[in-house]
C-alpha cells in the first residue's frame, strides 16, 4: 500500500478508536447543546446571551456564561452529524448539562454515540490534515498524525481547532502557490470559526496591498464566509454582539501564558482591568509585525510571526490553540515543535479528573466512586495551591518557547536595520492617506 | 533580538508581582466577586466566603487568619443552604438568589425569593467579629445548619455526654472549642444570636460534633461570628502564600530558559564551526 495512504488510514483508525470513550465536558456539551438548538431553528446567540444575562443578574458580576461563542458557520459543521445521531438514537438528550462547574448527566449507550458522532468533523479535519502533509512531508505528516498533543485535543477532548488547522493550512498553500486568492479567502474565513485567526486579515490585506485584483479576489471568498454573520447581524444585533464581542473582548486572561497568576486573584474587576494589559500589547505586536515583517519575510514565516505574537501577547491562550499552526509549524524549518510538550503537560496540571474519562467513568457505579476518590485528591491538591505552581511556571516556560519560535522565524527576514522606524512610518503614510 | 527577549522576561517578572500588590493594596476589607459569581472579604482578621449561586456550600462560610501563619485561613463555621431551611423551602433548591455588594463595598447582600417570601442575608465583618443577619418579609420557621469538622465541645457538651444527636439548652450564645483538622491547630468561636432560638442541636461525627442547628420563629435573625486559634498548629503551606511564591516561579523558570538558550547556542555555534 501507499504509504501516503498507510499514513492517513492509520491516522483514521487510531482516531475512530479512541473517539467514543472520552469527552471535554464544557466544550463537547456546548456543540451538542448548540447543534440541537440549531438543529431546531434555535438562535445560538440568544440562548448564551440570555444565560449570561441570568448570571449576571444573579450575581451583579460582569462575568459571562461560556456557551456558543464561535463564528456562526462553525455548527453547521456538526449539525448533519447530529442529526444523523438523533435518527439514530432519536431526539430524548443523551449529555445533560456539563457547563462548568456543573458535572454532565450522560444517557447510555446513547451518550457514546452521540460523543462519536459528533467528533466525526474533528476526525476528518485531522486526516485532511496528515494527507496534505503527506504531499508534501511523510515525516511531518507522521508527525501531525501521531503527536499525543494532536491526539489529545481532537479526539480525547473533542475539540475542534483541528478545523481551524486544515483551513488555514489550505489558505496557506492556495495564497502561497498564486492558485485562487478567491479559495484562499474563502478557507481563511472558514478558520475563522475560531476567532483568534482574525489576527490574520491585516497580514493578508498588507501582502496583497497594491494588487488590487487579487486583494479583491481574497476578500470576495472571505465575504462569502461571513454572510451567515451579516445574517445574524441583522436579526439579533445584540446578543450577536454581546456573545462573540463582549464576552470575547472581556474575557479574563489566562491559559497556558504568563496570564494565569490571575486565577489567584479574587477579583473579577481587578482581573479585567489588568486583562486590558495584554490586548493593548497585542495590538501592538501585530501592528509591528504585520507592516515591518508582512511583506518582508515568506508567507508561511509571516504567517506563523503574526500568529506566535498573538500567543505571546494574547491574553487567554487555551491548550488547544496551539493546534490550529501547528501544520504549520510542521512546514517551518525554523520553529521547534517539541514546543507541544508545555500545552499537553499543562491540560493535566488544570483539568478536574473528570474531564479524562467521563463516559468511562460515569458508566457504573464502580468507576463513579473511583472518580470521587481521585476527584477528592486532585481538589485538595488545588485548592491548596499545590497544582498552581507548576501551572504557572508551564505558561512562563511556554510563553518563552513562543517567543523563542517567534525570534527565530523573524530571522528569515533581511537584517532589521530600523526596522520599527520603516514601520512607524508607514503606519504615518498610511493614515496620511 | 536579545533586548526583545530581555524585556520580555522583566515583563514576566513584574507582572508576576501583580497578585501580591493586590493583596497587598486592593483585596483589603471589601467584598471582591470573582469565578462564577463567589465573593470574598479579608479583614486584618478574618477572611469570609459566599459561594457563587450555583453552590450551596460556604453561605458563607467563616475562616480565621491565625497569627501563626497569616495567610492560613482556618474555617470556624459555615452556614449551608444545602441543608438549611425556611418556612420548609430548601435555601439552596428551592429560592432564586441574587447577591450585591453595597456601595462602600462593606456589606454583602444575599437575597432569596420565591413566590410570597423575600429573605435576605447580610453579610458584614467588624474588626473583631462577623455578623450574618437574616431578615424575611414576614415572619418564618427557619432551621439553619452551621457546620465544622470538628468541634470538640458545644456550649461546654462533648461527645462522652452526647454520642446521639441531642438538643441542648438554648441560649442566645453558641461557644464551641474546635480542632481543626487540615492544620492541628485548637481553636475557640462563638455565635451571638440576636434572640433566643426554639432549639439547639448539636450532631455528632467521629471525635466530636460536626454541626450545629438552629430552629427560630421570627422574621429576624442574627449571627455574630468571632473566634480565635488559641493552640498554634503547624505553620505549613497555605494557599495565600501563592502570592509570594509566583514571582520566585516566574524568576526561576526564566532563568533556567536563559541557560537552557545559551547552552543551545553554544552547541549551535560548536556545530557551524566544526562543519566549518
């Protein structure tokens, strides 16, 4: 056989087998939740924005319910596997609940369908992934395909960035080869169902400034991906608004960076102002890499730059992220991808047991008691600081890696020779204009 | 590219700083919301929880800062509202909440309701006590459980005089020793209550008594929380101490990045010049 093909078709098996067994309550819960609200006409936005109107009313704190905050494009991604679920299993909910800090309530056996079912996209994102790579690396395609990183945030969790991987890998290829800017429009707006590649578009727009038929092209397949967003602009502007806006924009820092000494700190105000530090930095790291470096250094270095900024600087930088470059990184010959090492150390200095193994766990009373011993274990270790420590110096470590990476990809680029100077001025021309 | 990563690394470390100046200059003496909507007070003295609404444990629940280790905190008493109850609706189940802060942040207002009954629940720290005050709209049958693992004497009764659970005389005063037991530290509290309650039962649990309830009558109570360490236990790890543990972390784990790059790029350089 192929071995392109013994590659993928391993990398399918190993998936398919690991799929059904586990689940990211939180996350996993919220596109089952959403894809059977969407699956009924429901609107996404409201429900979050009603819940997070709840919380707050409850609580007089400005904190947010985390529900379906993603570009609206991304269920439909899940909606047919849903629904080919519930012809299966019918329409009676099978996972309950699971918004954090609530524990899930799972139907059996047809909770495990359904966590099946629902990582079908996932799957096929990472394999589309590994057959692309094959094209054009078996070892990096190897690579991608049985990193326990990769693995892990795809099919033991089950989230998605794995989506938000492939498309921007294929705007890579279709933007870097001169093929369609059209198609590399419209695949960057697809990775954009996860917001943070947003900090890409001025990269893109500054690489295709002056070619103005092509920045056309480019941006006509980006608007065909947001015309579900026009839609719900239209029909609810506020919770529209306030679910992808507000609550992305006032999120509290944290995750694997520099940020998570603020879980320390009670004082959910506090912590927002102090979230202002790193959004004003990332918009000045972007701004500088983008005009000093944007044109000066290959696409794909470009890319990556504009990218390990916005981890270095951005305020929340969850395990997962690191997924979407990590093809990417792959291609680079400059950046270290050992770097995966920091997230995967860390998904297991944060997350409550239960969050491992629930369909396993919660499938006999046995197992149930087995979690809350562990469960007891690991809480005392929390709430005693011990888990925070290490947690802390995992998101220093990581975010030197990044910066490391990022010092290495910017040296592609010609000797920086007042480098900021050239780009402060052309920021000046720019708004002169 | 060195001055980027140097001052990188003196951001790190001053950030690391941050949860330390906010103990130190903001967390004092005022109600501070945080996670899914809990609050939390620290006095000089004291330091006093209310979990977020969707949490029926800690309503509030009542810790000591022991001279011993000032960043302990020794749980004295908690009111449940899992286990608590008025005119015979569950606290926790059976009542919408919402909780605000006053405006000088001092006191926190806990206010239950549900169809024909508003309770509310206020929440203030003197310099030397903690007081809880219920007030109804109406007057209630109300059965509150205090908790803590594990109180050695209730209003001087210990286990040897009630293995069962027993009602005790009532009084407007609760005095209890306790032995805490995540720190080995002995300890004395007392809850004042504004009016003599209709019972007072104490429920034993292994060594001693694990909790306290009180059944009143009235649209108004109140309890006034203070205690003391009086036997130091062993001054050991405690949360707080986070605070001063993570600018050390964040200096340590640069510093072990620094020497992990130069020996890199002293490798890196032996490898160009040999290939040289």
């Amino acid at each position: 056989m192929d071995k392109r093909i013994k590659i993928v078709l391993t990398a399918l098996i190993v998936r398919v087998a690991i799929a059904p067994f586990f689940m990211h309550a939180g996350d996993l819960g919220t596109i089952y939740e959403s894809s059977a609200i969407a699956l009924n006409g429901g609107n996404l936005y409201n429900f979050v924005y009603q819940q997070t109107l709840q919380m707050q009313y409850a609580t007089g704190l400005p904190i947010f319910f985390e529900g379906y905050a993603y570009h609206p494009l991304l269920i439909y991604f899940f909606v047919p596997f849903y629904w080919a679920y519930t012809l299966i299993a019918g329409p009676s909910p099978s996972i309950i609940g699971g918004h954090f800090p609530s524990l899930p309530v799972l139907i059996y056996p047809w909770a495990l369908v359904a966590i099946f079912m629902l990582k079908i996209p996932i799957i096929l994102a990472d394999v589309a992934v590994v057959y692309i790579l094959s094209g054009i690396d078996l070892k990096k395609a190897e690579l991608y395909a049985f990193c326990p990183y990769i693995i892990f945030i795809s099919v033991v969790w089950g989230m998605f960035d794995a989506i938000v991987a492939v498309f921007l890998l294929l705007s890579y290829l279709t933007f870097n080869d001169k093929s369609s800017y059209a198609l590399s429009g419209f695949t960057y707006g697809l990775s954009l169902v996860k917001l943070y590649t947003i900090v890409l578009l001025p990269l893109y727009v500054v690489r295709l400034w002056g070619k103005w038929k092509d920045l056309g092209k480019f941006l006509f397949g980006l608007a065909v991906t947001l015309l579900p967003v026009a839609y719900y602009w239209i029909v609810s502007p506020i919770s529209f608004w306030n679910v992808l806006v507000g609550f992305q924009g006032s999120r509290v820092m944290g995750g694997v960076n520099l940020y998570n000494f603020v879980w320390i700190i009670e004082d959910v105000r506090f912590d927002l102002q102090m979230s202002m530090i790193p959004t004003i930095l990332l918009v000045i790291s972007v701004a500088v890499i983008v005009l000093a470096y944007g044109r000066r250094l290959p696409l794909l270095e470009a890319i990556l730059a504009v990218m390990l900024v916005s981890f270095v600087f951005g305020k929340v930088l969850n395990e997962q992220f690191l997924v979407s470059i990590f093809p990417l990184m792959l291609l680079c010959k400059k950046c270290d991808t050992r770097l995966w090492v920091a997230p995967f150390i860390f998904i297991f200095l944060r997350s409550p047991f239960y969050y491992f193994a629930i369909p396993i766990l919660w499938s006999s009373p046995y197992f149930y008691d087995l979690y809350f011993q562990a469960d007891t274990v690991w809480r005392n270790l929390q709430t005693a600081g011990y888990l925070m420590m290490p947690m802390y110096a995992v998101g220093v470590a990581f975010s030197l890696l990044l910066l490391w990476n990022l010092i290495q990809v910017l040296s592609v680029s010609r000797p920086a020779g007042g480098m900021l100077s050239r780009s402060l001025s052309r920021v000046i021309r720019i708004l002169r204009k | 590219m060195k001055i980027i990563t140097i001052s990188f690394i003196a951001y790190v470390i001053a950030l690391s700083f941050i949860p330390l100046v906010h103990q130190l200059f903001v967390a004092q003496s005022a109600w501070l919301g945080y996670g899914t909507g809990a609050y939390a007070y620290q006095s000089p003295s004291y330091f006093v929880l209310f979990n977020d609404p969707y949490d029926g444990s800690s309503k509030p629940n009542i810790h000591v800062n022991p001279s011993f280790a000032p960043n302990e905190r020794i749980s004295i008493i908690e009111f449940s509202d899992w286990t608590s109850y008025v005119d015979g609706f569950n606290l926790f189940n059976d009542f919408n909440v919402t909780i605000r802060t006053s405006a000088d942040g001092k006191t926190l207002n806990a206010t239950y309701t549900r169809p024909g009954l508003i309770l509310h629940k206020f929440i203030q720290l003197s310099s030397d006590t903690v007081q809880v005050k219920m007030i109804a709209n109406k007057e209630v049958t109300a059965h509150v459980e205090l908790w803590k693992w594990v109180m050695t004497s209730v209003n001087n009764v210990t286990i040897a005089t009630a293995p069962k659970p027993m009602v005790i005389p009532t009084s407007t005063s609760i005095n209890f020793t306790f032995n805490d037991q995540s720190s080995n530290a002995i300890g004395v509290g007392e809850i004042s209550l504004s009016r003599v309650p209709t019972q007072i039962e104490v429920w034993p649990f292994e060594n001693g008594f694990n909790r306290v309830t009180v059944d009143f009558i009235n649209s108004e109570m109140t309890f006034t929380v203070s205690g003391s360490i009086t036997e130091p236990g062993q001054a050991s790890w405690s949360y707080g101490d986070l605070t001063y543990a993570l600018p050390v972390i964040a200096i340590l784990t640069v510093t072990a990045y620094l020497l992990v790059e130069r020996h890199g790029q002293k490798n890196k350089d032996r490898i160009n010049r040999s290939h040289s």
